[in-house]
C-alpha cells in the first residue's frame, strides 16, 4: 500500500507511516475494528520497518509448530489489556476453530508411567495449561564431550538447573548427553518450571519414573532452595480436573486446590523423596 500525498516507495519508512495514518484515522471516524495483517521475519519480528508496531493498539501474533495443526495467538503489543493473555485454535477443515480446554492438547495419555516425564502446570496470565516436561540422559564414553539439546525452554535455565543438581544434590550429568523437551511446540517461559524440570532430568537420569497423576511446579534457587511461586491453587485446581491427584510443589505452597501436597523446602529433600531414599 502507498499514499499519493508522500514521496517515496511504498514499504519504505515514510509511507508505511502515511498509510497506517490515514487507516487509522478512518477507522476512528467511523467508529469500526481495524485489521492490518503483516508478515514476520525468521525470528518473529514484524518485517520492514516497525514503525507500525507504534501506531497500532494491539499487535497479535501466532505461533506454533508447523507440524501441528493448533496455534497459540499471543498480545504483543496491547493498549486494552495484559499481553499475558493466550487464546488456542485448531486449524479445522471449515478453518481456524477455538480450543475450549487446551491442557488436553499439550498431554499424552498413557496406561503406564515413563521416565523422564512429567507434568507441568504452566500459567499463561490467568490461564493454567498442563504440559508435559521430557528428558533424556544418555551416557557418554569418557573424554568425550556431552551435548545438552532444549526445545521449548531456555538452555540457560537448564545449565543452571543441572549445576544445582550437581553441586546441592551430589548428582553427576557431567558424563551425560542430556535432551529437554516441551512436548507439543509449546514454549514455557515460566519460572515455575525448574521443579517439573529438575524432576524429569533425576527420573531420566536415575531411570526411575514420576508417578503419572502427579504434577510438579516450583522455583529453584542457586542456593538449592525451592520457592513459592504464583497461583499455585489455580494450577492445582486446573490439575484437579484432568484427573491429576497430586502435587509436588514448595512447601510453602499453602492453598492445594483439592490435591494431595507434598511440599519441599531444598532441591536435595525433593531429589532424596524422587529416588525413594
């Protein structure tokens, strides 16, 4: 698009302005919703100049794996409200269709439990969606050096996470190649993570599976401690109704949400009761 009243080509700086402009100010004189669709680069940012970004209320995106047929539609940018709000649609075949319940969709339902899983309940503003935490440890002959492979997480995050679980829980992944998965694409930015996370990396590590109704949510500190985290009942009732029957969150985590708690004050009281010591 281009405006005949300003020099240059479109897409360049000046006329993106101009349109935008003259968009918007006939959106507001008539009183009606106003939709400008781009497209983003490789890494998620609004192509050309972001000038546009500026001049608009709200700037929404979708994100999702290709391979996946839901998308997550976040607030970038929002004038109206929180950006912490997340809607979830499935791509239908009469089109794009909203998902009442997205915790089922991030969950894999199995008779038996398995190592290196574990149930996160994450918080997308005031919306708990349950996903599924997966690790792999694979050990390594000796000199040579192992990989640490994230999808879905920080891989600083997890650094830290297997340094605290060497130097406060006497556990070794020096000699291990370890992988950390989200399942589903989704992407937990969370920092009630690091207990599910922690958890799935010890029942990898020690083969030891989590029992399949329990949930896990906590922040781990460098110091080995675990704590509190916000809307722990909210996660915890969310948990309840997908059949979840309990919950192995920080021990000052006081309102359980109808599930049976078991709180953790250390990193090293959550490993010694995860391995049965």
């Amino acid at each position: 698009m281009h405006s005949d009243l300003i020099e240059g080509a479109p897409g360049t700086v000046s006329q993106v302005r101009a349109s935008a402009g003259e968009l918007i100010r006939f959106a507001k004189e008539r009183g009606t919703a106003l939709v400008l669709v781009g497209h983003v680069t490789k890494d998620g940012s609004i192509a050309g100049p972001r000038v546009l970004e500026h001049m608009v209320d709200t700037v929404l995106a979708f994100e999702g794996e290709r391979s996946h047929q839901y998308r997550i539609l976040r607030a970038v940018k929002n004038r109206f409200g929180g950006t912490d709000e997340i809607g979830v649609f499935a791509m239908q075949s009469e089109g794009l269709a909203e998902v009442g319940n997205p915790s089922s969709l991030f969950l894999t339902h199995r008779d038996e439990s398995v190592t290196g899983t574990i149930v996160f309940p994450a918080l997308e503003g005031t919306r708990p969606v349950l996903v599924e935490v997966q690790a792999l440890t694979v050990r390594l002959a000796s000199g040579a050096t192992p990989r640490r492979a994230v999808v879905g997480w920080d891989s600083g995050r997890l650094a830290m996470i297997l340094a605290v679980l060497e130097a406060r829980c006497g556990l070794s992944f020096s000699s291990c190649e370890v992988y950390l998965n989200i399942s589903g694409g989704y992407r937990v930015q969370d920092p009630a993570a690091d207990l599910a996370v922690a958890a799935a990396l010890v029942s990898a590590l020690a083969e030891r599976p989590v029992p399949a109704d329990a949930i896990a949510f906590g922040e781990v500190a460098l110091s080995g401690e675990v704590r509190p985290v916000a809307h722990g009942a909210l996660r915890c009732r969310e948990a309840a109704k997908l059949g979840f029957g309990r919950a192995m969150a920080p021990a000052a985590q006081a309102d359980t949400g109808g599930l049976e708690m078991a709180g953790f004050k250390s990193l090293g009281a959550f490993v010694d009761h995860l391995l049965g010591r």
